[in-house]
C-alpha cells in the first residue's frame, strides 16, 4: 500500500524516532500531521521536512493531557495512519521503585495509548492503520513499570486489531534500547555504560539505528496483511 498522498498523523514526530518517520513517509509523497508538546522541536521538524514535502501541519498538544488530548481529536478529519511513540520510562524494579513514578509511567505508558487508540480510531480511513511503540529493551526487575507498560502495548494492539478489524489494521514496534534525544538530560557517562550494556548481549553487536526502526513503522503502514502484531527491532536481544 503506497503512502503518496496519504495523511499520516505522528504523535512524538518532532524529534528522534518519530522524526525519522516523518522524514521517511514524506520522502514516499505522504502529507503529515506533526503532534507534540514542545513548538520549538515542532518549528525544526517542519523545517527540515519541508525540504522534501510542502504537507505538513503541527499541533502542539501534549499527549499526557487527556483533556487536551481529547479536544484535539475532537476537530480533526479523516487521516489514514497514526503512529504513537508516547510513553515516559524508568529504572529500578518493584521493590526499588516508589509507587508514584511506577504509577506514572504505566499511566503514560498504557492507559494514555488506549486513549489514543479510541479517540484516533473513528478518524482513520478505510485501509488504514494505527502503529504503536512497545520495548524490549529490559525486564521487569530492571524497569518494571516500562515493563508492564509494553506488556500493556502489546495486548491494546491484539484488541485493538480484533475490534478494528477488517476496516483499519494495528501493531506495535518494539525497539531495544536506543541512543536518541530522549536521553538527552542523561549524563553522558551513564548512556555510555548503557549502550555498552545492550551491545553486549545483543548478537549484533551494535544499537540499532534510528533509520532502522522508522523502516519498521513504514514497513507496519504499507503492509496491508499485517494487523495485531508486534514487531520486535531488537537484533535479536535476549536480557536476562
């Protein structure tokens, strides 16, 4: 299924991962709906994905905010695809971890993405598809509620597939751990010994690239067989 001419909508697609989504639907003709909650990061994006398409719209809400979140919605149209990378994160398991940031971050995590998924789904078009972001990039005595929050992601996308089905199609990717902006406010010696880390128990050897996994949101639009899954982009981690 061709993406020229179709209106992809990306929450978080003002920096990082989404960013490179952005770039890579804008390059196959797609018109782009750019949500976020920073104006700044937005302006850039648009910016630099202007250069390749003239489509592009920005909304900055932030998608934490059910309320605003629920008013965006409200006034939009149709579109054909959504991509959410929404979700905040953490260290520590359940005996280390306090109640209030696990509470957080499955919130973020899960219950903002079902919102997501209820409010964008009367808006999709026919053939379209909605590609949410899980993980793999730890388990659940390392990073308990991100954890439980891609266990969370995982069976949205089976209900979601099975409710939507066959009108719109839903699936997840499931990226390892990446080097991207979001860490930017981490101090660069813990990323070092994190990315040390991953690339010691991945096969590969190596992190993925940014470009790598936008292909595999590409991939989860275009492919128009492919619903209810979750894509792993983790060369082959096995984390104990």
């Amino acid at each position: 299924m061709s993406l020229e001419g179709k209106t992809v909508a990306i929450i978080g697609g003002a920096s990082g991962i989404g960013l490179h989504v952005a770039l890579m639907a804008a390059k196959k003709g797609a018109n782009l709906m750019l949500i976020g909650r920073n104006s700044g990061r937005l302006a850039d994006a648009k910016k630099t994905l202007s250069l390749l398409h003239s489509g592009v719209s920005l909304h900055q809400v932030d998608a934490h905010d059910h309320q605003a979140l629920t008013a965006f919605f409200s006034q939009q149209g149709k579109f054909d695809h959504l991509v959410s990378m929404v979700g905040d994160v953490m260290g520590g398991g359940f005996m280390e971890a306090e109640m209030e940031t696990i509470e957080h971050v499955i919130h973020s995590k899960f219950m903002t993405n079902v919102l997501i998924g209820k409010l964008a789904a009367p808006h999709l078009n026919t053939g379209g598809s909605m590609v949410f972001t899980s993980g793999t990039g730890g388990r659940a005595q390392h990073a308990c509620a991100s954890y439980v929050g891609n266990l969370g992601i995982n069976a949205l996308v089976e209900g979601l597939a099975a409710e939507l089905a066959p009108a719109v199609r839903v699936n997840a990717v499931a990226p390892t751990w990446t080097l991207t902006p979001f860490w930017r406010d981490v101090p660069a010696d813990d990323l070092a010994r994190t990315q040390a880390h991953f690339e010691e128990n991945i096969p590969l050897k190596r992190l993925a690239t940014m470009d790598e996994l936008a292909a595999a949101y590409i991939f989860l639009m275009e492919n128009g067989f492919v619903t209810g899954q979750r894509l792993a982009v983790d060369g082959g981690i096995m984390l104990g």
